[in-house]
C-alpha cells in the first residue's frame, strides 16, 4: 500500500473517531440531562387520599375523587373486563362489600377498560359497589400509587384517615383480604354493645 493510502485511511479513521467521539460525548450529555430532569419532575408515591390529583368518571359519567371516601377503609381494586384473575376475584370482593360495609369498609373498582364494557360486565356480576373507568389517567393512577409493572388486578387498601396500609399485586383472595379488612374496620354493632 502507497504512503498516501495509508496516510489518506488513517485520515478518515481520525475523522471517524473524532465524530464519535463527538456523538458519544453529545450523547452523554443528553441522556444525564434528560435523566436529571425525569428526576426532576418525576411524580411523588401517593401516600395518601388527598395525594391522589385525578378525578375518575364513573358508568354514568360523573367525575369522583377518592377523597369523597375518607373516613371509611376504602379498598380500590384496579380491574378490566379482559383480565381473567381480575374477574376471578371481584365475586369475592362483591361478599366482602355486603359483610364489612356496615362495618366501614367501601370498596372501589377503577376499570382499565371501556365504559360500556366496564357497564355491562358490573350489571351482569351485580358489583355492589361504585365502578369508576378510564384509560391513561388510571395507569398512572396504578403507577403511583406503587403498581410499577402495570399488571391487573391490583388492590390498594387505604386506613380511615385515608392513608395507604397495603397494595396486593395480582388476584387477591377474600379469605387474605378479610384478614386484613378485620383488623381495619369496626367491630360489628352486636359485639360493640357486649363490650360494653
């Protein structure tokens, strides 16, 4: 190979490696200014109720907030009509509502689904409880509130005061739910005058 070959590939090799260099550098600078400002404005874990900004349209088309169920152990079960676990476990959810509402307790289902779906499937199931539905705002709803996968069902259990006591991933059964519920919610009328 000539001398000016060899001096003319090891100029393009230099230009080469000068410009990715160049583009690597960009690059990193880039990606730590975008990931500083992702952290930046990255949401807060709800904690609370009062935490959580998003309004819900339930089957009729009124808006709710959660806060609208402070005082009580509110139990908000995330669900869709297409989730097997998630239909699995809501005639559970149905007895639990009918044993430990007068009790205290208010269940919520928030589907991530169509409305008319979400309606016929409640009217179907006889879900005694309210069923709000949406789309985008309820996975980001999930999101914060600790469902970080995304993954249907998921339950989270706030006390009275309207903080969060626990979540459950995936298809909770009613006999591990009432365990928690029985320690929340108020003893029932009967045995509140006995102890009296």
């Amino acid at each position: 190979m000539s001398d000016r070959r060899v001096l003319a590939w090891a100029l393009v090799v230099a230009s080469l490696s000068a410009v990715a260099g160049y583009q690597v550098s960009v690059n990193r600078h880039h990606s730590a200014a975008t990931n500083a400002l992702v952290t930046d404005v990255a949401p807060q874990p709800l904690r609370t109720v009062a935490d959580v900004p998003v309004r819900i349209k339930d089957l009729n088309g009124r808006e709710h907030s959660l806060t609208e169920w402070r005082g009580k152990v509110l139990v908000v079960n995330f669900w869709a009509t297409w989730c097997p676990p998630c239909v699995h476990e809501i005639p559970g959810f149905i007895e639990l509502q009918k044993e430990f509402g007068p009790r205290g307790l208010q269940f919520v289902g928030i589907a991530l689904d169509d409305v008319n779906a979400a309606s016929k499937f409640a009217a179907v199931r006889g879900i005694n409880y309210p069923v709000l539905a949406g789309d985008d705002n309820v996975a980001e709803l999930m999101r914060g509130l600790g469902n970080t996968i995304g993954a249907l069902p998921f339950t989270v259990v706030f006390d009275p005061r309207g903080e969060i006591v626990t979540t459950h991933q995936g298809e909770w059964s009613s006999s591990a739910a009432r365990e928690v519920f029985e320690s929340l919610v108020k003893a029932p009328a009967a045995q509140q005058q006995v102890a009296r």
